[in-house]
C-alpha cells in the first residue's frame, strides 16, 4: 500500500519546526504545495503563501516570544518565516483549500464560491500584513489590563488574483479532490453535491440532499462519494442529520449510514489511497469519535480511540497510505496506523479551560515529512517527522 | 370596592378583609402574600384599552438571539461573523442575508438597537423579559401576556385571554391570580392530553352541571381564595373545551404552509394569527434554541430559515386580514449574544447592547431607535431598559404603563419607576 518514492517515516520522533503567525481572525484550512510551499486561508477570507525555508533560522530569545503560540503549547524550532503572497477574491471564510499538480491551490469559501489560484501565474500587486493585527488590536481594547500591544510583526506580500471562480448556492463547507486529481467534489449548504472536473471546472454530475452537505469525499475509482449532512436545529422536528455513500455515476444512494451513525454531524470523511478504507469523523460537540468503514460494504471496520474531546474537524491519509491523521476541537493531530487501528503519536497539547481551542485543519506534505495545523488562535504549524 | 357590570362583587380582584389581613401579616415578616393584585384603578384603564380592541403577539427567542447577526449588523469588524447584509426594503438599512423575507417588511418594524438590560442568565432574564421586574424580588409578577389579558381580554369570552406554544415565559399571572394564567399548548400545536373528555359529550356536560352545583353550593360556606381558584379554573376550562376547534389548524395549515414555512414555529405563528382574530388578546409563541454558545453561525443561520417565513408571513397574513394596525408583534428573548466569538464558534450571553424589534398595532413602522458602539460592544445612544420597552408595549395598547397594583397594602405599577415608553415608536 505504500505509494512508491515514499521515504520510511517515523512518526513517534516529531519535531515543531515552525509556528506561523497570521492571527488577524480564526486560520481555518491550510494545505502544502508541493513540498516548499504552504497555503492557508482565513475566516476573513484571506488566503496566504509561505515560502518554507531550506535552512531554518535559529530562534532568538526575543523571535521566541513573538513566536510562541500559547504558553501552554509545545514551542517552534526556529523562527517563522513571513507569508510572501496574497490570494485575493475570497470574502468570507475559507472552509478547505486543496492542492492539485503543486500548482493549482483550490479554495472553497462562505462567499458561495470555490477559486482556483496558479502558483505558476504572476502576481499583480503587492501587499503589507501585519501578522499579529489582532493581538494588538485587543492589547490597545483593553489597556486597563496592562498588557502592552506588541511590536506589529509586518509581510510584503504580492498579490494574486483567482485564475477561475465556481460560483455556488450556499456557503460551500465540504470540498474534496479524487486521487487522480481529475475530479472535484464540493457540498453546500443548500444541500447541492456537484463534481467538477477539476482542470477545466466544468460540472459533470450534481444532485440534492435533504439537509446542508458537510463533509464529502469522492472514492480513487471516481465510483462512489461520502456526503455528511446537518441541518443543526435544537428542539425542532426540522432537525436533521444523515450520512449516504452515493453512486456517482447515478447520484443515487449506495448505502444509507444514516440509522448507524444516528444524530451524528460527520464533520470529516477521507478515503485511503487504494479505496479500501473510508475514514469518518463526528463533529460538532459531541465525542469526536472516528470510524473506519469498508467502502464497499459500508460496514465499520473498526472505532478508533481515543475521541477528540468535542468533536473532529479534518482526517488526512498519509502519503505512504498506511496511517490517517486525524485533528478537531481539541488542538491535537494524532497520527493512526490503519492496520490496527493504534494511536502511534499525538502531536499539540490540548489548550483552553472547559472548552479547548481547535485545529481546523490538516494537510501532509507530499513527501510525507511533515504535518501542518490550521490553528484558530492564529497560527500555522509545521511538524517534522523522523526518517 | 370594583363593582363589575353585573354590579356584583368580583371576589378574584377585590381586597376581601381576609386578604387585607393576610398581607398586613406578611408585611410585618417581609413578605408578600397574593391577593390577586387587588386594583384600585384596574377597571377604567381596562375599559379604555379594551376601546381600543389592541391584540398582542410576541415571538420569543428562546435562549437569546445574537444582534450582530440579524439587525445590527458590524461589517468589516472583528465581532462581525461569517453572515453577511443585505439591502432592505428601505433606503440605507440593512439585515441579515438570512432574513431575505423580513428586508422586505422592515417599513413595518421599530427596531430598538440600544437594549441595555439587567438580568444576564436565563432564568432570571426570562422572567424580567416577561414582567420587566427582575426575578429577585420577593414579589411574583404577572407576565406581558397576564396583564395583557387582564386589561384587554374579555371577561366573557370561552376563549383563554393568555395562550402560549413553546418554549416561552416561567412567571406566569403572578400576583393577579388565576384567572389570568397562561394556556400552554405543546410545541407542535397540540392541545395538552387533559383537553380530550373521556366521557361522552351529554354525559360530559351533566357530569360538569353537577360539580357546578356542588361548587355553588359549598361556596356559600367557604368563600377563599383556594376555593375560588379552583372555581375559577374550572369555568375556564370549561368554557375553553367549547372554542376547542379554534385551536385545530390541520384544515387551514396546508393553505398557509408556503406563505409561514413548514415549521412547528411556522404553525405556532399562524395559530396566533387565528386566535388574535378570533379575539384572544395575547398569544407568545417560542422558537427553541437561540442559546449559541457553540456553533453560533449554525444555528443561528438554522433558526433564521425558520424564522424569517414565518415572522414575515406573519406580517403579511395579518396585514391581508386587516388585523396588523391593531395586533402589535413583539419579537425579543431574555438576552442578546456577546459580540465578542469564543473559542467554541459561539457568542455568549450579552444584556450591553442588544436588539428587540416591534411592528404593527401602536407602533410607527421603518423607524430604528437607539444605536450601539463600532464593535457592538456597547450601547452608544438612547439605552432602552426592561421597563422602558414594557412602557413602550403598554401604551402601544393603550394599557396606562403606571397602572399601580396593590399586594396586600404594598402598591406596585405595571413598570418600574422611572420607565418611559418611547415615544418615537409610538404611532
């Protein structure tokens, strides 16, 4: 099952190299590009590029403090690097980004659209961030409690606008590119499914569900698709949740999961590599519970423990397909092996009282040494893996 | 003492010696004993808003809906959340994306932006949104809906004069006693199980015919409040089994389903619809559950698919059947949202700026009052309290806001002291 040209991974020796800044609002998706660049988007819809360092710089003590994401957090390697580009266009949050030939960076949004940017294109402007805007802008709030605003942290970036938007009806929450990287998915919260074909963005196949579509997920035969639906009411008859394997091909139902996995928002569905193993994931603030299904019987293969306490956010299968990443509202990534279902290491630490921050999101980069984390506090993290 | 017009003694409102004895009592050790809120001026301010023929509808929020996220709206600022405005009906006012049906009846609603209340929690701000007092104090006041149906409801009709559906208010008639208790139906419409007889009608009615008997018979011997209380209860009841079909909508809903939305809130607002014309002068109606303190987009953006059909078809339905001008529709809970998200997707509690919204009956339509601050974290202008806002609805019915109440010998006015109605929502 390991893909070819992929290098051994030791997963329990894991290092944070980096923890980007960029806490203007919540960092919601992130996804590498290729595997010397890193994409992330925001709730404001802004959608930033870094450029990963070759050589990292060493942190100083006083780069530590402005790099240091929570106290009670595991602290970066070596000083963040500055973000150099900007995609503009996006003016609602940035749901997932996604990557396809390390060049084209697909975005879907609440503004109803799903953007596609060139990394090969030419930028047309330029830019200035301040990466910590939002912590100074609370310091300055509430200077009666004596914390000084820090020194603004500021990028050039330039600017770049999307190459090709796809206008949908709704916010577009679940988007999902097959493992040919010849088709899209994306689910709205009008309850519309529609596959793309993902170079020219043309429609190929769409059909209705009866609440919002949350997470989707189209299978590497292009045979099948997974699509989670919500309709969050409380005390209401017009609650509703459902969870289908559709034939693609018909847009009829395969399996109807809706009676096993009752009440429960799928947040995060993922198939493996080879088809064989479909990963969910339970959201919203129940027990962040993640099962492991046979596509093709749609029976559960096995639960993985433990939960993320409230709720998953994203599930990402590794390169070498042999383990699944797994994040949600608890500020922890943890790295499983399929084969038996073991936890074999957890990376972050739970923050926050009660309630904990999230990681909105994960993505691995292609050669599958690193991991990085859309973390709602405002940063990006990358681990680094052993070989 | 009030004579009725009947010219007979009204022992539920009167102040008996009993009574005014039972509360010197209770003034002596600090509390307060009901006497069903014995009036001294109740009857006039009752006969001029009965004139007037005003009806009552109030849309209760469950839980607390969020400002920002419906009527006023912070674009561009870091409380402003994923929902974006829209253009109204009218010139320069916007609303929530999701309220696509209400931007086109804002002409008709006075929109209070500049709520600044009192009671942060649940409990005790559902009670201070429903008798403007706050719950602390040893006194238990009635709710809107009670002191509605006292001055306006007619004392005749089969029909209860307070109904509510849902998750509403938890005060109840309070100290004006039993008569004015509301009737609660189940939230998806149905009346409660006990409605149902289980005897045959003429077996039913000769059954009642001789509890009355005997009701009337042991009265002449026990006049108390315990004993008049269940009395009048069950006169109540029944006279409401009579208009029992009133309460029926599966005949007329299927017509009405696309203009409300087909909701169990849907129904209720289109149930109050029918009883405000059938003559019933207060009807509240809950939605569940605005208490977002996790997923606030989600669910508010769930709630509002509900709740824009069927507020607006409201609008729309009572402006067809010339009811609007005389039915005041109040939409509020006990408390705003914080502007502030947490770090659970949702907003908390918030009672430093929030937003109610009135239309129809006494109130001057397109009008917005008061404002908040840039980040909606506080009020910026004119600071509405729960008093003012119950001043303001009391005189849009033509209910004298300082009617004064005696419980025991202790005075208590329909508002608090020092509440004005605003008088730029006034018709």
């Amino acid at each position: 099952m390991k893909e070819p040209g992929t290098r051994s991974i030791n997963f329990e020796k894991s290092t944070l190299l980096w923890s980007l800044v960029w806490d203007a609002d919540w960092v919601s998706a992130v996804s590498f590009v290729g595997d010397k660049h890193l994409a992330a988007g925001n709730n404001l819809g802004e959608i930033l590029l870094w450029e990963i360092p070759e050589k990292p710089e060493a942190l100083t003590e006083s780069t530590s403090e402005k790099n240091k994401p929570n106290e009670k957090s595991e602290r970066p390697s070596y000083q963040a690097p500055l973000p150099t580009r900007q995609m503009i266009g996006h003016s609602n949050i940035i749901n997932r980004l996604i990557c396809a030939e390390n060049r084209w960076l697909i975005s879907a949004s609440n503004d109803h659209t799903t953007k596609y940017w060139d990394l090969m294109g030419t930028p047309s402007g330029t830019g200035t961030h301040v990466l910590n805007a939002r912590t100074i802008e609370d310091a300055n709030r509430n200077k009666n409690s004596g914390k000084k605003a820090p020194a603004p942290i500021k990028a050039e970036v330039k600017t770049q606008q999307p190459a090709k938007t796809i206008k949908g009806n709704e916010w577009i929450v679940g988007l999902a590119m097959s493992q040919d990287q010849s088709t899209l998915i994306t689910g709205d919260d009008s309850g519309q499914v529609v596959l793309y074909d993902r170079v020219s963005g043309t429609k190929k196949k769409h059909w209705q569900v009866k609440g919002w579509a949350y997470a989707v997920a189209i299978s590497p035969d292009l045979k099948q698709a997974l699509v989670s639906e919500r309709y969050p009411l409380v005390f209401d008859s017009g609650r509703h949740t459902g969870l289908k394997i559709w034939n693609t091909e018909s847009a009829t139902p395969l399996h109807d999961l809706g009676k096993e996995f009752k009440d429960m928002q799928i947040s995060a569905g993922a198939y493996s590599q080879d088809g064989k193993i479909l990963a969910i994931g339970r959201g919203g603030e129940g027990d962040g519970k993640i099962f492991l299904l046979d596509p093709s019987t749609a029976k559960k293969i096995r639960e993985l423990s433990p939960i993320h306490q409230y709720g998953v956010t994203d599930l990402c299968f590794h390169p070498d397909g042999l383990h699944l990443a797994s994040t949600g509202r608890d500020t922890v990534i943890r790295i499983w092996n399929i084969a038996d279902g073991k936890m074999i290491k957890e990376l972050g630490k739970p923050r926050g009282g009660q309630f904990k921050d999230w990681f909105h999101a994960i993505s691995f980069s292609p050669d599958g040494t690193r991991v990085a984390a859309a973390d709602m506090a405002g940063f990006i993290h990358i681990w680094q893996f052993g070989s | 003492m009030n004579l009725n017009n009947n010219g007979k003694c009204e022992n539920i409102e009167h102040i008996s010696r009993r009574t005014m004895l039972k509360a010197t009592l209770a003034t002596g050790t600090g509390n307060a004993i009901a006497n069903w809120g014995g009036l001294f001026n109740s009857q006039s301010i009752a006969q001029e808003a009965q004139k007037l023929g005003k009806r009552c509808i109030l849309l209760w929020m469950n839980g607390g809906a969020s400002q920002i996220d419906t009527f006023d709206m912070k674009p561009g600022k870091s409380t402003a959340g994923p929902f974006r405005e829209i253009q109204s009906k009218l010139p320069g006012y916007k609303v929530c994306e999701y309220l696509p049906k209400m931007a086109q009846q804002v002409e008709k609603l006075g929109i209070i932006r500049s709520m600044r209340t009192a009671s942060p929690d649940h409990p005790d701000g559902i009670y201070h949104m429903h008798t403007c007092y706050k719950q602390s104090e040893r006194m238990p006041h009635p709710e809107l809906g009670a002191m509605i149906g006292k001055y306006i409801g007619n004392k005749d009709s089969d029909l209860p004069s307070f109904v509510r559906m849902g998750p509403t208010g938890n005060a109840g008639s309070g100290y004006l006693g039993p008569r004015y208790e509301p009737f609660g139906i189940e939230r998806n419409g149905n009346m409660p199980y006990f409605t149902t007889p289980y005897l045959p009608p003429a077996n039913e009615t000769r059954r009642n015919d001789l509890l009355r008997f005997m009701e009337n018979e042991s009265r002449k011997d026990n006049i108390t409040d315990a004993f008049e209380s269940h009395r009048v209860a069950k006169e109540r009841s029944w006279r409401l089994l009579r208009a029992k079909s009133l309460f029926d909508t599966s005949k007329d809903w299927p017509k009405h389903q696309d203009l409300y939305g087909a909701s169990d809130f849907g129904r209720g607002c289109f149930l109050a619809r029918k009883l405000v014309e059938a003559g019933v002068p207060f009807v509240e109606i809950g939605q569940d559950n605005y208490d977002s303190h996790a997923d606030n987009f989600v669910c508010h953006k769930a709630n509002m698919q509900i709740l824009d059909p069927a507020w607006s078809g409201l609008l729309i339905d009572l402006e067809r059947s010339g009811l609007l001008q005389d039915t005041l529709v109040v939409w509020m809970g006990e408390v705003g949202r914080t502007p502030q998200i947490n770090n659970r997707a949702g907003r908390d509690h918030f009672i430093r700026g929030w937003t109610i919204v009135l239309a129809g009956g006494g109130i001057k339509g397109g009008v917005v009052y008061g404002s908040t601050d840039a980040d909606g974290r506080d009020v910026a202008t004119n600071p509405v309290s729960e008093g003012d806002l119950f001043a303001t609805i009391y005189t849009a019915l033509g209910v004298n806001p300082r009617a004064k109440h005696y419980v025991g010998t202790r005075p208590i006015w329909a508002t608090p002291e020092g509440s004005k109605p605003i008088k730029e929502l006034l018709a």
